[in-house]
C-alpha cells in the first residue's frame, strides 16, 4: 500500500508520486479515469466530486489525527479535478476554471503548512507540499513568497518523503517565471530565510536516506545560482560541506544525478565567488586540489571529466601565468591511457586548450610532441576530428612561432591524408576554419607556400575543391568570422593568387560574398548519414557537459561581420593600387552580377572604388 510504502521505501514512493512511474497503480488509475470523466462532461463530474471532497474535509475535522486519510484523498481528488495538462518541467499547465486552487490552498494547505510542528502527520505534510509545487504556476505571487520559508522549515522533517518534497519544492519554485519571463522568486524575497535555507538543506543530508539526496542536491545547486553575489559570506561553510561529502562520494560514486549536482555546484560557487573576489580563485584550488588529486589518483572513472572541466575553470580565471602546481600536472594530462576514455576527451581538450591560452610560453618544448601526438589521435576519428581542430587552431593563435613552425609541415600532411582516407562534412568545414586560422596568424603567402611545399600547384586543388565548393557550409559566429578574414587575406595578401591562381581568385571572391550574404549551406551527403561510429568498447563513462562551467565561446576576432565586410573592401583597394588594371577586370569577368552588387555596397560603405 502506499501507506506502507512512504514508511518503508521512501525512495519508490518518491518515484512513484513525483517521478510518474505510477502508471500500473490504483491510485493513478482512479485519477485517469476522473481526469477522463472531466474531458466529456466536466460541470457535472467536478459538481459531485466538490461534494464529496467537501465531506472528505468534514470528516478529517471531526478527527484530524485517526481521519488523516480523508484530507490526503481529498487533495488527491482536487489535483486530479484541476489538473488539465501537466509536464515534468512546468508542474501544470492548464487548468479547470471550476476548480478554485488558490482559495483550496488558503483554506487548506498554507494552514497545514504553518504548523510548527514539521513531523506532525507526515503524509499530509508531503501532500500539502506536492500541492504547492504542482500549482506553483497558478497560486499567486505573495502566496508562493509567503509560503517559501514555511517549506525551508520543512527540510528540518525526518520523514525522507517530507524533506525530499520541500527540496524538490523549493527547486521547482525557484524556476517560476513571470510574464516577462524573469524568475518570480528573487534573493530580496527570500533573503530573510536564505542562510537557513542552505543550513537546512545541507544539514537533511545527515538524516537517514538523505546521504546522497538528488533533490537536496539540486535545491543546493539553484539557491547557490539564484542568490548570486549575496552567497559570497556562506562560501566557507557551503565549500566545506561540498568537499567533504565529494570525498564521500568519491568511494563509491552510485548516484549519478546527485554527482552532477554536486559538482555544478561547485561551478556556481566558484564563478560567483571569483566574479566578486577574483584573487579568491586560489581559495578554491587549496579546498579542491586534495579531493581531486584523490580522485584522479584513485582513477575514479565517472568523476574524471567533471575534474577536468572545473581545473579548466579555476585555470581561465588566471589573470597572468598558470600557478606551479598546474604546470607540474600537465605531463600527466598527455597520458595516452586518460585519451582512451571518450567521456575524457571534450573536458580533457578544454583544459589543454586553457593551459595553452594562459600559459603558451610555461609548456616547455619537449611537451610539443605530445600535444602534437594528441592531436594526430584526435583527427584520426570522425567522432572527435572537431576536438582535434580545436586543440591545433588554439596552438597556432597562442605559442610562439619559432616554437610550432618546424612541426606544422607535418600537421598539414596529416591532415591531408586524413581528408584522402575518409572526408566527411564536418572535417571540411574544420579543415577551412583551419587553413584560414594559418592565414590569419602566419599569413596567406606562408599558407600557400605550405601547401605548395607538399606537392605542386596543390594549393589550387585546395581552393577549388574545398574553398569554393564549401565554404558555404562552415557554421558558427566565430568561425564564419574567421573564414572571412582567412580568405580575403588569401584573396588580397598572395600575388601568385592573381598571377598563378587567377582563375580561381574570381569564383574564391564569390564563395566569400556568398559566405556573408546567402544562409548557411546545411546540407550533408547521403553516404553521411550513417556514418559509422568509431570502435569503442561496450560501454565507457559518458561526457556531462557541466551548465555552470560553461565558457564563453572563443572569439579570436574582435572585427563584427560588417567590419569584415569594410574590410573586404579596403584590402581589395590596396590591391588593386598594386595590380593596376588587373583587379576589377577579374571580378567583372568572374563574379556573378548580384554578388557584385553586394561586393558594390561594401565599397560604397568604406569609401573606396576600384579602377
């Protein structure tokens, strides 16, 4: 019974009650069928049942401790008449105007809710906080506010079912949205209880079941979000109670959601923390290091990739150098077993790609060859060739050249021979990202110079197969960007563009016009499909991308897309001034009239014309 099952198995009643895995009960049955009853003919089912919901209440007054049964069906019954529509995320989304929610909460639930008392009928107590929680969208505003340190109280209740309501309760509250779509509950709503809030809910976690409560866990992790610079003084205790239950964890990681929770909200705290206090960053490192030196030591599989993602992180809050203790890491982090396991290699190439962005000139040389052998690796597969790109574009942007120069030859060949072996849409269009990141920071003459090193004349393979035929289907801000800039100093900074390749300076021009003007070429090619999946074992840890320790995406231009436009424009000026007569002939000749018209307006926009 369910009777037996809130006491017993508090966990699968749980599941049953807020996670809809109920489908074969009684119980969900009952409300189906009221529900059903409701769509055909509504007035007269929901007028009996308000009967019998009112004698329900009459009669759990006459003895609210032996008549508690009758309050819990009675609200059973109301949610079941008021419910129209429902989902997991937004609680319900449509109700029965016959059916008065707000006026059954007042009279009700927030009565119940006020009681001292928090282990008084625990039954009803998590009833009357499902209620709050199902109709969080539809009881008004200053109720919900009112009603939130009423529930902060109840994670203080030993019943599991209880606190783990109140937990789930104030999370999914705390995700209300008004009609401007900002969040109903702020931190100047709360504040008065925002100290015991955290308080309580670490401090459920000591109660029988709640060791690695998930719904705890994440009530954690959105109050941490949502009172932002205000959590700075509850640093100290929330980053110690989160280190020492990650060392708990750690033993035996056996409950996935809770794990991701914990470490999102780490994230927060330290994003927060540092955006306040940027020098706090080294705080952090002294609390972390030891948990995740234990864990990495320990080769905790399912914690790996989370470890990754917040050193990298801690290392892009570094305002000047990478502190020794990172640096006597990095070895380590080139181990060819680490690359084995896909759930390590996004998080893994992130962080290569921040000690690389904040200390290029701290990796010493013989570390070189294996960055560069990581890299191989990564191209070789059409799963991870993008990780691959990213990991050589940031390389190329960040060290000195001297240091990368003599082993760029070979990372043209190899890339050469992977897009011979098997090309694939998604390489191309890295592949032209790449050539034109070359561009952009050694030059166009030393691009071209390269890939005519390698066989002769190949460079004009490179712009009719690839550039022209592709370049249509490169996506994203930043390397769209990227394309443009690479390929008009391609276009304007080589001479053998105009004197060996001249046939194709004309249709490379186009593609670039094209490139800004007409929308993204998303098409793929049916053999693409169904692409195989790399060989892989059966099963592997599984990368979880952690929200809080997002980064901003990388712009290596600050140029906006009409500023590359202009640009455009006064490259091709100073062209033509180089190569009189030669210039406007070749784009009359080879461009088509509409790009023209287009390649005309940049020109009017920076004041130049060509002769």
């Amino acid at each position: 019974s369910d009777e037996e099952l809130f006491e017993d198995n508090p966990e699968e009643y749980i599941r049953r009650d807020i996670e809809g895995s109920d489908v074969d009960t009684r119980r969900r049955a009952a409300c189906d069928l009221v529900q059903a009853l409701c769509k055909v003919v509504e007035g007269p089912v929901i007028q009996n049942f308000s009967q019998y919901v009112q004698a329900l209440l009459v009669e759990y007054a006459s003895d609210p401790a032996q008549k508690w049964k009758s309050k819990d069906t009675a609200i059973f019954l109301v949610t079941s008449l008021a419910a129209k529509a429902q989902t997991q995320k937004h609680g319900i989304t449509q109700t029965s105007e016959l059916v008065d929610i707000t006026d059954f909460y007042t009279s009700h639930i927030a009565p119940y809710l006020q009681k001292a008392d928090v282990n008084c009928t625990p039954v009803i107590k998590a009833d009357c906080i499902k209620y709050l929680m199902v109709f969080r969208n539809q009881v008004p505003r200053e109720a919900l506010v009112a009603s939130f340190p009423l529930v902060v109280n109840h994670l203080r209740a030993t019943s599991h079912v209880v606190h783990t309501y109140a937990a789930h309760c104030i999370e999914r509250m705390l995700m209300v949205r008004n009609s401007q779509g900002t969040t109903s509950i702020t931190y100047t709503d709360v504040q008065g209880c925002a100290t015991q809030l955290i308080e309580n809910l670490f401090g459920a976690m000591n109660l029988p079941g709640s060791t690695e409560n998930e719904y705890l866990m994440k009530a954690i992790m959105r109050t941490t979000s949502m009172m932002q610079d205000h959590l700075v003084p509850l640093v100290p205790v929330i980053l110690h109670n989160l280190t020492q239950k990650l060392l708990l964890v750690a033993k035996n990681p056996s409950k996935p959601h809770f794990n991701h929770y914990l470490f999102e909200t780490l994230c927060v705290t330290i994003r927060t923390t540092c955006k306040v206090t940027p020098a706090a960053v080294a705080d952090f490192e002294q609390a972390l290091f030891p948990p995740f030196t234990e864990i990495l030591q320990q080769d905790v599989q399912e914690f790996i990739p989370y470890v990754f993602q917040i050193l990298s992180l801690l290392i892009e809050l570094h305002t000047s150098g990478i502190p020794e203790s990172y640096t006597q890491l990095f070895p380590h982090l080139l181990a060819p077993l680490l690359w084995e396991r896909l759930g390590n290699i996004p998080p893994l190439v992130r962080l290569l790609q921040a000690y690389i962005e904040k200390g290029a000139s701290q990796i010493e040389p013989e570390r070189l060859n294996g960055l560069l052998g990581i890299f191989q690796k990564l191209i070789a597969s059409k799963q991870n060739d993008h990780e691959g790109f990213f990991l050589i574009n940031r390389m190329i942007e960040k060290m000195p050249s001297e240091v990368l120069q003599p082993y760029m030859k070979q990372v043209f060949i190899l890339l050469f021979q992977r897009l011979q072996s098997s090309k694939t849409t998604k390489y191309i269009k890295s592949l032209l990202v790449f050539f034109c990141v070359y561009a952009i920071r050694y030059g166009a003459p030393a691009l071209i110079e390269m890939v005519d090193g390698i066989q002769a004349k190949m460079f004009g393979m490179v712009v009719e197969k690839l550039f022209v035929a592709d370049l249509q289907k490169v996506s994203g801000t930043s390397e769209k960007k990227i394309c443009a800039l690479g390929v008009t100093k391609i276009l304007t900074e080589a001479p053998v563009m105009i004197t060996v390749y001249g046939d194709l300076w004309a249709k490379l021009l186009q593609a670039l016009i094209g490139l800004f003007e007409l929308p993204e070429d998303d098409s793929v090619p049916a053999d693409e499909h169904f692409i195989e999946i790399d060989d892989t074992p059966a099963y592997q840890t599984a990368f979880s991308q952690l929200a809080f320790a997002g980064k901003k995406e990388h712009d290596m231009l600050a140029e906006t897309v009409p500023q590359l436009k202009m640009g455009l424009a006064k490259h091709l000026e100073k062209l033509g001034a180089a190569n009189p007569g030669k210039v406007k002939p070749l784009i009359e000749k080879g461009v088509q009239l509409e790009a023209q018209k287009f390649l005309q307006d940049y020109l009017m926009g920076a004041g130049v014309t060509l002769t």
